[in-house]
C-alpha cells in the first residue's frame, strides 16, 4: 500500500481516448489504496510536431528557446490527464518538471538530473492527490531556465522521482507487454521474461533493446528502485527489473550456472574501417583521439592481428550510421599524420548481443552462440564480449535468422514453459 | 529611444511565416534603437484546439488544470519567435507569464494581475536581449500554479508589462490597420481613428469594438500608458490611445463641442423583459439580487413607465446571450417571491452605440442620433445613456443599416478627409 509512481509513454496518451483509458488505470491504483504519482510524455506525435515547427522558423534553434518549445508537449498531456482523473471523482494535480523539483544542469537539450525536491508532490499527495508530473523536462539549478533531458527522458524523470519520494515501484507503461527475450517481430518465439536484473537489462538496452534506455536502467539501478515495465493496454504483468529475483531463491547447483536473459539485436549502426595503420605504438590513440574530437560516440572497436609481412594492421569500430560522415571527416583530416592507407564505411551491418549473468565464466556459452551462428550460415565480421554479453556484427541482412538461431539454441524459445538456464538445472 | 513593449495576436503568429514576419517586424524596432519586450498570443488556433481537446477528456474541465493546458499554447509561440529572432543575429530570450513576474490571484481560467515583478525581464534587457513574454498568463501569488487571464489577457500581460517597465508605449498589434469610426466590415466609409482618448476607448470597447477589449484599456488609463493599435501585416502608423491627444492642441470654441469618436455594434446580447412586475419599492432590487446571485453580468437596464390602471410595469435588461438561460432558470426561482406575471427572452437584437466626448452637454447629439435612425426606418426597442455614449436596442436585423445611418449622420464617413466634429469647427 506504498507509494507508486507510473510513467506512460505518448503511444499511451495518443488522443482522448487513450488519455481515459490511462486515467481509469490509475484511478485503479489509487483505489487499491496505494499514493500514485504519474509521470507522462507528450501526446502521440505532438513532439515530432513542435520539431517541425521549429525546423520552419529556424535551421539552428537556440538550445534554451527548443527547450521552451517541446515542454509545452507535456503541459498538455498532464493537464489533460488530470482532468480526467477529476472527472472520474478523483482529485488530481499537474505539475510541471520545475514545480515537481527536478533540478538539472544547464545543458539545454539534453539535460542531467542533478537533484529531485519534490515537495510539492509530496504536499500533494498528503493532501489526497494524485500527483501528474511533465515528463522529459525539468529547470536549470543555476540560471532556472527550462531544460529538457532529451531520450529516454521520461523514463528518467520517473525513475528520478521514484527514488526521491521512495517509491515501492516505478511502473513504466508502454505499448508491449514487457521485455522479451528477443524482438518479438523478429524472433514470434521470444517470450517475456518476468525478471531481469539491472546489470542485464543495462546489456540488453546498449545492444539495441529499445524498451527501455540505458539512463534510466542505471539511475534506478543507482538508488535500487525495482521498475515494473508493462503495457497499458493489456493490464497483463510485465517485466520486473531490479536487484534480486523477487519470486526466486537461488538453489543449490543453480549459483554458477550461466543465466541467458536475451538475445538483442541492433541495427542501426555502420561500421568503419581504418585499412594499413602502421602496427606500432600509438597510433589507435590518435585514431580514437580523432574520432573523440570530433564528438561521435563509437561502440565496439576491434584490432585485428597484424600480417607480419606488411607491418601494417586493420581498425574496425562501429558507431551510429548518421554520425558515420562526422568520424569519416575527422579521420581524413588526420590521415597524413597517421599514415594510414584507406577508410573503409559500411552501412549494410547488424549487431547481434547474447545477454546473461555467468557468461565468461561458461566458456559454453560463447561455443554454442558461435555454432548456432555457423549453422544458421551467418558470417561473423567483428566480435566484441563483456562480462554478461558477447556481441557480433554480421550482415544487416542476416540479422533476423541470426536472432531466431540464438533464440533458439539457447531455449528461450516459448514452447517451454519455463526459461531455460544454459547447461544447467532449468529454472 | 526609450522601452517598447509589442504585442502579436495569435493571428500574427498563425504559421511559420508570419513568425518570421513578425521577428522581422521585432529586430526593426531594436535596431532603431529601442529595447524591446514583446508579448505574444498563441498561434492562430491553437487555444480553440486545446479547448476542444479538453472537451473530449471531461464535461467540466477543473481550473487549474485548464490554464496548465491553455498556457502551452504561448510556450510554443513564444519559443519559435524568439528562435526567428536569433535567426535574425540578434539575441532573444522567452520567458512564461511566471517567469515574467506576471503575478495574479487565484482565480483560474479569469485571474486579475495584482502585481508585476519583472526582474527577470529587464535582466534580460539589460544583457541586449530581446525579452519574449508569454501573454494571457500569470502564477499565483499565494499557491504559486499558473493561472490565465480570460479574454483580453495577452493585451492587458502588455500594457502591464509597459507599466512595470516604464514603457513609452505599448503597440498592439492586430490584423487590422486600428481603431475605426465603425466597424468596417459594415460600415465600408469607416474611418481609422488617429487618436482617441482612453475614456471614449473604454466607452467603445464596452460597446462592441473588439480591437481592443475595455479591461486592457481601463489598465492603461490608470498607469497612463499609451497604446498604439496598428496592424503586424501593414505596418501603417495605427491609433494611438492615450490621455491627451498628441498631435493637437484645443483651440478656442472646440472646447465646448461634442466631439464624436465612432459608432459601434453588438448583436452579442440578449434582452430579458419581465413582464407585470408590481409597482412598488424594492422589486427591481430582488430581481437583480437574483441575477447577481447566479453570477450573470448585465448590460443595458430599462424600467417602462408603470400603467397607471394596473399598478404593473415591465422591467428589461441586456446581458450576454449564453447567459440567458441562467438569468431565467434564477428569475423562475424567485417568481412566486415577487410575483411577476411572465418572463420574455429575446436574442434577435443588437445593440448601436455612438461615442464621444461632450455628448450630455450638446442635446443635439441624441436628436441627430434619432433622426437619423428614423430615416432609416429602424424602430428602437430601449435607449440608455451616459456622459459620453448614447445606446440603443434594435431588431438585430436592422444594426447594419442603423449604423451606417448614424455614421453618416456625424459626418463620421472617409470621403470627408478629416475627422468632423459634431456642430463644431472641424478638427
């Protein structure tokens, strides 16, 4: 009978309809006699909208003024929102990212939450409210302008919150069911996995997961926050992702064994490739040094061996395809410098990420992803592994039967009743 | 070179153009040297679309949460001018009627301003900034949520703002070149009015003129700030209200003369007669106690001439049409008490004022005003006066005709070249 704060996502609050089907769902919540606080995004496309209305006024917008201008997406979603809670015979109150007390930095745009003050959510709550907050937005700690969090923000905003007021659980609502243990468009198999743990769920939303952003996994990993991710649509439970499996105890034998969580696939990276770097000391450094001037974030990075005829070695990174042209640029500007032969850039690639606790230690894992692949007849092009993930570029082409393959070898497909723990006890 | 305080309508900002035409219109201004504050509507549509949508979520929107939903309609206005600004290579900051010090009661939906604390804005101004402020929008001083300022709210945020300021004017602009002799779209010979004083303004506004609402101009004439009404699309010098006519002097024999300011219109009201009230002291008073106890503004009040025979009279009065039917639910109520005889409610009619200063005192004036409706073969249903306006109720069928009449009649029409004083020396 806690506190629980519930964020819905703009697919949820798309039009009026869906704006009294979610205010129905937390007057639910209330009644079953728990504090609610929503946070919500802005309506369906309003956003995307805004945007273009702003691409019309100006090609370079003022970071604080492009702020000003998408805050007022949530102004009217909560606002709606809120009274359709008061129609339905319940008392509810908006409040926006600064009258909620999320206190970021200056970074117009794609702001950090620095601290949450939420007194005036509290104060609202013990007057008998249910508390709406604006998702995505909050205001400068210094010169109190308006800032938003950019992606994943409302997600965010929620987690943040939750943590503030100690929620019991942050619910985030969206259009799935949960997370599954692939992309169910892809793999019709995938099953949803009704707990996760934080350190996997950061793996699975860095390898292409969309269900959840990295951000806000970590924030709610930070303050230990269990999320309950669900749809809004169906009422089914979702995914629980926190510490500890709340419904299991570890048992004997079970305590070492490889937990495969998912399998993530992401295809919205290239791949570029430095060709003939002199094989010496030094000169991946001014590679990536380049690249890291240039402010583009890469992702994997793979050196292959040397061909001891030539002296010479081959770089690969990868890194998101519509920064490929900024990294190509900086490259080139440094290509006397570094004496290198030749960039090469590929767009037609895949990433495929197998996700679970115990991986490095189960050198079996790696050996039946890999014959999986081979048996499905997908070329492996770069490899990249942590400690919970081994992850592949292959052809983007590939990608899907690369996916169901994985999916598959690793028995999460949904015709057993249970997920399956590689090489060991079933669980 | 002093502080100009602009204010654009919603539709001088309807799209992406006329934002652009309207930040062209601003940075001429600041390059003249001025500094400039500038209050802004929501684009074009925008408030009859959230309005709509808030319909759709709840018959009886609440208050706070309908101003949190009005008020993102300014956010987006705001935004994107000050974003065409910059476009321009000037510096531009937009600030929400909160962080503009716009501070108001409580009273959602239609707060009154009791205070403007605009630190902010004059920081601003002080950096070189083009100051952007959200119109029709405030906070509350005592619960610190937004509030709106109901209709004409965005005027009055300026002439407010030129007031803390100390502006040395406040220019409105509108879609039309300024204030006419009547309106155009009737009367095809109106004039524009070069100047007119804030008290014949005030008698216009609340006689139907809607270029600018009675509110916005009683704030003005109390703070003494003169408004310039010009047009965003002409650019033409527009009227200029204020208290003291600033291209003239009086001149010997003017002083005592009518000087007729223009003749307006309003088929926006309804007329209510209670028919067979008793003829005795006190029941007027019972019958509007209980029209001001169902919160119903009235206008024009008219009490016949009791019959002598029946000791009966018949008691009518104006007030705004969708009001009617709580003026008759509240009179029902008290029938038995008073003991009238019936209740007629009529929404045919309009309503024809002719404004000037000296009016009382030139008895001229309301014979002219007659004749001229007689000409015209209109029948006049009530008369009420005061210092310097004469009204009339007709058929609402017959204002058009009836305005033109009396246009004519005070030589108010454009093929004159100047403005005709009423028996007077010309001016």
């Amino acid at each position: 009978m806690g506190l629980v704060v519930q964020k819905y996502g703009g697919s949820s609050v798309a039009d009026a309809e869906g704006i009294k089907r979610v205010a129905r769902r937390i007057v639910d919540t209330k009644k079953a006699g728990h504090e609610v606080v929503v946070v919500v995004s802005a309506m369906g496309d309003t956003t995307d909208e805004l945007i273009e209305l702003a691409e019309q006024v100006t090609p370079i917008p003022s970071g604080r003024e492009f702020d000003m201008l998408l805050t007022a997406g949530e102004r009217i979603s909560m606002a709606l929102l809120a009274m359709a809670i008061r129609t339905l015979g319940f008392d509810a109150q908006s409040f926006t990212g600064s009258q909620a007390g999320v206190i970021t930095d200056s970074t117009h745009n794609k702001a950090r939450i620095i601290d949450v003050t939420p007194g005036r959510i509290r104060a609202a709550l013990d007057e008998g409210n249910i508390a709406i907050v604006a998702g995505f937005q909050g205001v400068s700690q210094v010169s109190k302008d308006i800032t938003t969090l950019g992606r994943g923000g409302s997600d965010t905003t929620a987690v943040a919150l939750a943590a503030a007021l100690g929620a019991e659980v942050c619910e985030i609502y969206t259009d799935v069911d949960g997370v599954f243990t692939a992309d169910p468009r892809v793999v019709k198999k995938a099953r949803k996995i009704d707990w996760i743990a934080f350190e996997d769920m950061l793996e699975l939303a860095s390898s292409g997961s969309k269900v959840l952003l990295d951000r806000c996994v970590e924030y709610a990993r930070r303050y230990n926050i269990p999320i309950h991710v669900r749809s809004s649509f169906s009422g089914l439970p979702g995914t629980i992702v926190s510490g500890t499996n709340p419904n299991k105890k570890p048992e004997g034998g079970e305590m070492e064994q490889a937990i495969i969580s998912g399998v993530a696939h992401d295809t919205s990276e290239a791949k570029v490739t430095v060709v003939g770097v002199p094989d010496k000391p030094g000169e991946a450094a001014r590679i990536f040094r380049a690249i890291a001037d240039a402010e583009v974030n890469i992702d994997m990075v793979v050196q292959n061996v040397s061909a001891a005829s030539t002296g010479l070695t081959d770089i690969s990174f990868t890194l998101p395809t519509n920064e490929g042209q900024k990294a190509l640029d900086a490259l080139n500007r440094v290509k006397e410098g570094i004496g290198f032969e030749s960039l090469r850039f590929d767009d037609a690639i895949g990433k495929i990420s197998l996700v679970g606790a115990g991986m490095r230690s189960n050198p079996g894992v790696t050996a039946t992803f890999f014959e999986a692949l081979s048996e499905a007849g997908v070329n492996i092009e770069l490899i990249s592994t942590s400690e919970i993930r081994i992850s592949v570029v292959t052809r983007a082409e590939d990608v899907p039967e690369a996916v169901r393959a994985v999916h598959t070898a690793f028995g999460l497909d949904s015709d057993t009743d249970e997920a399956v723990v590689y090489g060991g006890t079933g669980r």
